[in-house]
C-alpha cells in the first residue's frame, strides 16, 4: 500500500508495532471482536515475523526464510485459535545430527546411545549407564550449561553432540551459558525418535505467510511494512495504544545497554535437478570445525504436495549482534537479567505501551506461546480497557 501521511497516522488507536504471530494475534483479536481499526508496521518488507515463508521461484519449494518453523503445542484453545486461518499437515518433527561423518537421532535417545557407543542396551538398562557415566563428573549442583549438560548424559555425549554445536550457536563456551538454556533439550530412553512430545503439531498447509494473510484480512487492519516505528513515532495518535514486539531495549534508545542477543544467517542453495539432498527436514551438525549448525531441506515438511522440482537448502549460521541486526535468540547471561530487570521498570511505567512477543520480552517463546500471550494480553489488558 502507499504510505501514510501523518493525518492518516492519528486516526488509529491501536497501532502493532511487528507482524508476527504476537501483533498478529492481537491485531486481529481487536479488529474482530472490538471492531476497532488497527495499524500494523513492520521495519521488514512482508508480513509474517521470522515465520515468513516465501515460495523458492527455481524449485518451487516454500521455504521458511527465517529457519525452520514447525507448529507445535499442548494447549487445546491455541490450537482451536491458529485452526481459524489454516488447516495443518500431520508433519511430526525429527531432527538428526552428523558427529564425525556419521548420523544419530537427537534429541538424545536410546538410539543414539546405543549407536554411538557400539553396544544394545534395553530402555531399562539406561538409567543406570547414564548413572555410571554423569558420576564420573561428580557434579551434584550444575552451576552452568556445560555442568547441567554433563551431569544429564556424561562427557562424551555432551562432547559429542552438545558441545561443539553450543559453542557455534552461542558464540561462546558453554560454562558462560544458563544452565535454563538445556530445559528445552529432553534425553530419552527409549526409542523415541520425535523432537516434539505436544499432541497438536504440524505445518499450515497453505505455508505460514498465507496464515498471516488470512489473519489481516480484516477491513479494520491497514499494514505497512518497510515501515520503522521509530521513525513515524512522533507522528501517532498520542493517546494511541501502542503493542510493541521489538526489542525492549531499542525502544529505550539502549539506555541500560544492548541485550546480549544471538543471531543467525542464511546461505541458500536451490537444486532444481537433486531430488532429496538429506532425506530429513533438518541436519544438525555437531562438529565445531563445521561452521553452520545444521542445514534445513524445507520440500520435507510438505509430504503432500506434488513432487517437485528440485530442492532448496538453507545452510545456517549463527553470530553475534549489534545494533543494526535482527536478534532471534536471548542469551539471558546474569547480566542480561539485571539489565533485563531495569528495562521492565522502565516498561511498567508506560501508560500507552503494552510489551510483548520474544524481542518485547526477551524470553525464549514458541510460536504457540506468543499466541497464548497475545490471547492473555488481550482479555486481561485490552478488551475492557
């Protein structure tokens, strides 16, 4: 759309400051239910947040431009809710990862185990293994990721398939990371080769942008992308109910500091004349003289649809941020936190600005969780404001 002039900005009360799910979400909660025109911007050129899928013209794989994204959840309304836009795949998610030009399940498993070590142990042999291998350690009290990882599967495990993946992740060792990071990597003793254990899971049909596109498809939703807010910010309704999901500490000018965020980037590589390239949606890959984490094949997640060209990978890399980079991951060292901390008292004391989404929060939030606290922020702050 053409872009709006200032007298056009102060006709909205609702202004969503990102178009992934968390604006998303409530900018169409509020043009719905509450009947309200709502403003959408988004500094980026489509609607869509890091789940922006777009359609690879050589190959005519969708891809996921930002990195795999598969929709997963325990929540029944979240579920109901993302259903209203699209219907989903059965894709059910499994990751596996090349150590030393040989390829294991991962998350952790008996399989994995079993291969690795060269041996057949049952599931009710595990525990005990593990038992012998985490107490040559000693560590009863894991004070940082490196402990926390050595202490669930032992040391080679954690060398093997933690390690050196960590290090080009985070950019750092691992005895600088949270322990908190590894909640959201399981270890398993049976044969349990899924990356997700949530009852609802799968991959919109149609691709993730047109479950956007249906979401803003209401008459009281205008979007603007290509549109920085700090730009336009003097000229908005004052009175105006901003929704903000960037980073919290850019909207305070970095007053307390930059947040330690990481970051990724993409090296794409269409194959029109390869047919699988890896056999599996994702590859990680463990070795630290590897440089990219893991490679994504994105025609897997969409069994099916009819065969296609080719295939299109995404090989990707992770690093550091400064100021002018989109930030995906929050490091949440200690003094993250209490710069975190200050920034949140900055944030309570805004009349006008609700803060929300992964970069609004800094937290680490799952598609279905962002819907979940868009849905929250919703009925407890904005319905009956």
């Amino acid at each position: 759309m053409n872009a709006l002039s200032k007298e056009d900005y102060k006709q909205f009360d609702y202004i969503v400051v990102g178009a992934g799910f968390l604006g998303t979400t409530l900018a169409e909660l509020i043009s719905r239910i509450l009947d309200r025109k709502v403003l959408v911007i988004d500094k980026r050129p489509h609607i869509g947040g890091n789940c922006y899928s777009e359609i690879d013209p050589v190959t005519d794989v969708e891809c996921h431009v930002y990195g795999s994204h598969i929709f997963h959840t325990k929540s029944k309304e979240v579920w109901g809710y993302i259903r209203r836009f699209s219907a989903f795949n059965h894709y059910r998610h499994k990751v596996l990862t090349c150590f030393q030009d040989r390829v294991y399940p991962m998350p952790i498993n008996l399989e994995t185990i079993n291969k690795f070590y060269n041996i057949c142990l049952k599931p009710a042999e595990i525990e005990n293994f593990l038992k012998k291998e985490t107490g040559r350690e000693g560590i009863r009290n894991p004070q940082n990721f490196e402990e926390k990882a050595i202490s669930l599967v032992g040391r080679r495990l954690y060398e093997a398939f933690i390690k050196g993946y960590t290090v080009k992740q985070w950019g750092t060792s691992p005895v600088n990371l949270p322990a908190a990071i590894l909640n959201r990597i399981p270890v398993r003793t049976n044969y349990n080769d899924g990356y997700f254990d949530d009852p609802y899971q799968g991959i919109p049909i149609k691709g993730y942008t047109a479950i956007f596109k249906e979401m803003l498809q209401n008459e009281n939703i205008t979007v603007q992308t290509n549109t920085d807010f700090f730009d336009i910010r003097s000229d908005l309704n004052p009175d105006a109910l901003i929704l903000y999901s960037g980073p919290i500490d850019r909207f305070f000018n970095f007053k307390y500091g930059v947040l330690g965020w990481r970051t990724v980037e993409f090296e794409k590589q269409s194959l029109p004349d390869m047919a699988d390239f890896q056999g599996t949606a994702v590859m990680n890959y463990a070795d630290e003289d590897i440089p990219y984490t893991r490679a994504h094949e994105f025609k897997h997640y969409h069994p099916e649809r009819k065969p296609l060209k080719g295939t299109t990978i995404y090989r990707e890399f992770s690093k550091g941020v400064s100021k002018a980079d989109d930030p995906y991951y929050p490091i949440n060292t200690v003094e993250d936190k209490k710069m975190l901390a200050r920034y949140l008292e900055l944030a309570e004391a805004e009349k006008h600005v609700l803060f929300g989404g992964r970069l609004g929060t800094y937290s680490y939030l799952d598609m279905d969780q962002t819907i979940k606290s868009a849905l929250r922020i919703f009925e407890m702050k904005i319905k009956n404001r």
